[in-house]
C-alpha cells in the first residue's frame, strides 16, 4: 500500500505505470495549488522586504523563510 503525500490516505498503486504519490485528482490539484500559493507568497515577502526599510524588511525575511520552510516541506 502506498500513501497520499498530502492526506496521507493509504491507497492501491496501479498495477503498472508511472507509481502516484496521491490517492485522487482532488488531493494532486490542491497539492499543486499549495505549491503555486507559497511559491508566490514567498516572491511577493521577498519584494517587500528589498523594498521597506528596517524593522519591516527582516520581518518580511523571516515571512519568507517561513514560507519557504512550508514550501521545502511539500517537496
């Protein structure tokens, strides 16, 4: 048995063909759609940490790291 890599469903493989890491389309889909929110999330916190000045920018750093942290964690 093989398990969803987002809602850790234990699901059949197929038979034969490329292995899958989720149990449905819907998990696939809202997996993907995480991935494009925190990758545009941690874009957009970088930008305004380039762009305020201190105390604002390492707070928009340390968004953007926890950002990614949650991005590493999907990969």
């Amino acid at each position: 048995m093989s398990r969803c890599a987002l809602c850790e469903a234990e699901f059949a493989p197929a038979p034969r063909g490329r292995p899958s890491r989720f149990c449905s389309d819907r998990c696939r889909k809202a997996r993907h759609q995480r991935e494009r929110t925190l990758r545009a999330q941690v874009e957009r916190y970088n930008r305004l940490a380039r762009l305020n000045p201190e105390p604002y920018s390492s707070m928009w750093a340390s968004m953007a790291a926890d950002a990614q942290a949650d991005l590493s964690k999907l990969s």
